[in-house]
C-alpha cells in the first residue's frame, strides 16, 4: 500500500471508492497501477486486447481484497474505446481516474522503417490514449474532478535511430497532455504525463533477449549493464512506477497541471 510520512503520520490518498480505468492494465506497469491503486481501496476497471491476461490480472486484484473488473477492448478502434468507457460506467457509475498506459510501438532502423509502423504506434498509443481521455472528461466535468495520467516512456525526448515510432507516439503524448490539461483545468481535471525509462516488465525482456542473443549474454546481464550506466545504478521496477501513478492519482496531488514527469534513474541528460 502506498503511504507517505507527514509530521502527523502517515498520509491518506483518499483514493477510497474513486473509480477507476486502467488501459493496457492485463500486465507490465498497468497491471502494477491496477493493483496499487485497488490496494488504496479504489475500484479498478481494466482493459487490454488479451482476455486471458486481463482475467489473471482481476483475479490478483481480487486475492489482495480489491474490487476489480475486466472490459476488452481495443484502443486503435473508436467504437471499442465507446464501449470499454460505456461498461465501466454501467458498473461503477462513472470514471474519477483515467491511467493510460496501453500499448508499445515497434521498432527498426529508420533507414528501412515502414511508415506503417509508425502509424501503428501512433493509433494505439497517441490516439487511443486522446479518445479515451475525451470519453471520460464529460463524465469528470460532472463531478468538477478527475485524474488523468499517461505512461508516455522517455523516448519521447531522447529518440534514436532504432526507436523512431516510439519517440513519435510519446512526444505527441506529452504534447497532447499539456493541451488537455490546458482544456479541463478549470474543472478540477489535472492531466499528467509519467514518462519511465527502461523498467523490468516482460516487453522489455523481450526486446533486450534480442540483443543478449545477438551478443551471445544473458538477458540479466544485459539489463544489468543497463542499469549500472545509470545513476541509480539500476533499472526500475514496474512497483515503482505505479506507486508514482498512483500519488498523480489522488487528492494529494493538487499542484500539477500538464506536466512530464521523468522517472528513469537519472538516465535523462536534458534540461528542463
């Protein structure tokens, strides 16, 4: 369970009964989010295109005494995106807090890049994360109050010659996050961007088993040469990332409108 120490002990979230969805929420950080924030008594609807996972994910949420539910859906498609937001409202009666954090883009060279693949990541990622952000500000306005946060990845500020559709989707991200803060502030929507650096997930696995393979190592060597040339000296942990998701997520976060949020270990080398 999340908790912070004040002067007067330890500090209430409030996240009690606050309602929830989660994108992208059957594995990796967005399972990590679900659980965290069902852990502070919110009720958690997730989604993700794999049934089976997003079962497996309720059911961990139910083990640890939260309340969860599971909605598949697809984000590249409008009509899904309608029908996970409308199934969530039917059960929880409405949607406090939005976490989006479907989805990866694909890879390769730019010299040989299929634009399509850039039109991939930028359909599940850029405008799957707007459209659910826009299905759920309605509902939010109601209240006068409401919590959005994307997992954005720091590739959006630090692109490179093999990462080019995931650099284009999260800096639209974090372009579009300042944009819809600007567009909701004033009804006590605050919208926020987490942007991690390389975090111990199975997708990242993945992606680093290509290279170990490639240098004949293991992938825990690997990632920990990763780590080491951080100064954290580590990579992060998805537990890390949702107990961060989940402080933007609450009543204690009053103050931040629009911002990108770096947790990468210090890997960033850019200012501001």
């Amino acid at each position: 369970m999340v908790r912070y120490l004040t002067e007067r002990g330890l500090m209430d979230l409030r996240l009690k009964h606050k309602r929830v969805l989660v994108t992208g929420g059957n594995r990796g950080i967005g399972r990590c989010c679900a659980l965290s924030l069902a852990r502070e008594g919110a009720r958690v609807c997730i989604t993700a295109r794999d049934k089976n996972r997003l079962d497996n994910t309720v059911e961990d949420i139910r083990k640890i005494g939260g309340v969860g539910f599971a909605v598949a859906g697809d984000l590249t498609i409008p009509e899904s995106c309608q029908e996970v937001v409308s199934r969530t409202v039917d059960v929880l009666d409405g949607i406090d807090i939005l976490i989006n954090c479907a989805g990866a883009a694909g890879g390769g060279d730019i010299l040989n890049l299929a634009t399509g693949t850039i039109d991939d990541g930028l359909a599940l990622k850029s405008y799957g994360y707007l459209r659910m952000a826009q299905l759920v500000i309605p509902l939010m306005k109601q209240k006068q109050w409401g919590r959005i946060i994307h997992i954005a990845g720091s590739a959006g500020t630090s692109p490179d010659r093999n990462n080019i559709p995931m650099s284009l989707a999260n800096i639209a991200i974090l372009n579009m996050t300042r944009a819809l803060s600007d567009a909701v502030s004033e009804h006590g929507i605050l919208v926020n961007a987490l942007c991690p650096g390389l975090t111990n997930t199975q997708r990242a696995r993945n992606v680093q088993q290509a290279r170990a393979n490639e240098e004949g190592r293991d992938v825990e060597e690997v990632l920990k040469d990763i780590g080491n040339g951080l100064p954290a000296g580590r990579i992060a942990e998805p537990e890390e990332i949702a107990e961060m998701v989940t402080f933007l997520a609450s009543e204690k976060c009053s103050y931040m409108f629009g911002s990108s949020i770096y947790m990468d270990g210090g890997g960033r080398r850019g200012t501001p």
